[in-house]
C-alpha cells in the first residue's frame, strides 16, 4: 500500500482507497454537498490544497488520477481519457459520492466532461481552468504522441527521465515554461513529484492514450453548465483553447484572467474561487434523492 509523505500538502485528509483496477490515493476536505475536483497530466491533488481552503461549504473529493501522484495504477492500458472517467465513476459509486459539480484543470477538464457525459445523475456545474480541450497543432499533434508511447513502454526512458526532471533547477524552468511564477514551497512539492518514477510513468502512459477528438466532436451535445476560466499567460494551453470550446457548448460561461499562467489556481486560488463560488450559486441544483418517486 501507498505510503503519503510526511510533508504531503493536506496529508491529514489523504485517503488510500482499493478500488479496481486502481489503488487510489485521495484527499478529502470540507463539509458539503460533494464536488469533484481532478488535476491535470504530471500533477497530482495536491495542486488543489490552496484552493480547497477558499471552498468553504462544500465536501472537495481530490483523487490522483490512475497512475500519477500516489494512486497506483491497477492496468497501465487504463490511463486514457474514457477508461480514467469510467474509473473514476466506478469509484464515486463505490464511495457513495455523489459530486454535485466537478472541477478539472488542464487535462483534468476533460476528464470531468467525459464524466458528465457518463454519471446516472450528471453534476450540476462542470468548472474548468485551463482546459486542455484542444488538439496538439501541427508536427507537435503527430510527433508527441508518438514519444510518449515510445518513453511509455519502457520504464528504463522514464526512470531516466525522473532523475533530469527531478533536479530542482530543471523543476523551476518547467514551472515557469507553463507561465507560473511558483513560489519555493510549491516547487519543492512538484520536485518530490516528478522524482517519481511511477508518477512519470503514469504521466506518460497517460500521454500516450490521449484521444481527445471524440470529446471536442461531442461539446455541442454536453448540456451541462460550463465555466471555463483561462489565463491570458499561459504557455501550455492558450486562452483560445477555452474560449472557443465555450463557444461549442450549448450552455458555458468563458473568463479570461490578467496576468496569471497555467497553474493560476495555485497562484492566485482565492481569486479562483470566488469565480467558482459565484458559478455554483447561480448553477448548483440538488441531486435526486435515491429512491424517490
């Protein structure tokens, strides 16, 4: 079984939850009705603990997706965007948790989506900040894949590159490539993630069986409330990318915010949540009660 760091962010509300295929890690903060909350590729839940502190009111659930952080992965054939939300649901059902919204950044929107699409009762609200919700242009769309199934199948290439990513110096210059400014406290944590050769191998199976253009086909017909909420220097996904999935959404509220990057829910998280929390109030909606006629 998974053993959480003594210096982990929020290790007090860590969970080590067997679920199949998965052995899961996940943090549980608050009282509440339930909200989802999912990372993005090559992080982990603990992006979310200064956010989860500006959430009061609400039970915020942070799973480490299959693979990555501290969940370990039961099948490395599951780390793909449908398989992880199917993953994810059986898990929720397991636990009785019944997210009356579902927060993802980056890739972790997509996720959240696919789990709209599947949940026998969907969420009142999906928020996504800095959804990764467009394909890879160009060479890098054929290439990248390409290397991250190559790296994937062998562990030997990602305990490789675990001891080039892990070194601090490297650390802080693929922060700031996202357009964040993280201060030392958030680089040390990111450091003792990627020194992970499973977390690694995680991230990059993941990588490798991203198939996300089902997904953007299907935008139009995904009619739950949606706020996406970009930052204007953000270097991994652009603004674009949420503005104009907003745009296929049938029902979907865009915000561009000022000088943040990719990780703005970590520099600013107080800001974060209030868009958040003023989108709940005006979207949130009861969940039926099991049984009732």
């Amino acid at each position: 079984m998974q053993t959480v760091p003594q210096s982990w962010p929020l290790r007090e509300a860590s969970r080590i939850i067997r679920c199949r295929p998965h052995e899961w890690h996940v943090q549980v903060v608050g009282q509440g009705p339930d909200v989802l909350a999912l990372h993005g590729a090559g992080a982990s839940a603990h992006s979310f603990h200064r956010l989860a502190r500006k959430l009061p009111g609400w039970r915020l659930i942070m799973p480490d997706l299959p693979g990555q952080g501290l969940t370990r992965a039961g099948g490395m054939q599951r780390l793909g965007l449908d398989a992880m939300a199917d993953d994810l649901l059986l898990l929720c059902q397991d636990q009785g948790w019944r997210p009356r919204a579902i927060i993802g950044h980056s890739a972790g929107a997509a996720v959240a989506l696919r789990m709209a699409e599947i949940m026998p009762d969907p969420p009142g609200a999906v928020i996504g900040i800095n959804a990764a919700l467009g394909p890879f242009d160009g060479f890098a769309g054929w290439l990248f894949p390409k290397l991250a199934r190559a790296m994937a199948a062998s562990p030997f290439v990602s305990g490789i590159v675990t001891r080039f990513s892990s070194r601090r110096g490297q650390v802080e210059r693929l922060l700031a490539g996202t357009g964040s400014s993280m201060d030392p406290e958030a680089v040390s944590q990111y450091q003792q993630l990627v020194a992970r050769t499973a977390h690694i191998q995680g991230t990059l199976g993941m990588m490798a069986q991203w198939r996300l253009e089902p997904l953007l086909e299907r935008l139009p017909q995904i009619a739950v409330p949606c706020l996406l909420i970009a930052s204007d220097r953000d270097r991994a996904v652009p603004p674009k990318v949420s503005q104009e999935a907003a745009a296929r959404l049938p029902v979907a509220e865009f915000v561009l915010m000022h000088g943040f990057g990719h990780l703005v829910h970590e520099q600013v998280p107080g800001e974060v949540a209030a868009l958040i929390r003023a989108f709940l109030d005006r979207h949130d909606r009861p969940l039926p009660v099991v049984g009732a006629v």
